[in-house]
C-alpha cells in the first residue's frame, strides 16, 4: 500500500474498478 487511500475512496474506487491495488493507487494519485 503505496498511498494512504480513505475507506470511501477505497471502497468507491474499488466498486466501479474492481482491480488490482496499483490501478487503484494510480486513479487516487491521479
């Protein structure tokens, strides 16, 4: 876990992406 990600940004991103951790570090960063 690169970035600190919040439970609602996790658990949004991983909701509409539902892939590996790094695509969902890289969308947070962005």
């Amino acid at each position: 876990m690169p970035v600190p990600r919040s439970r609602m940004h996790d658990t949004k991103l991983y909701d509409l992406l539902e892939v590996s951790p790094d695509a969902t570090s890289a969308q947070i960063a962005k």
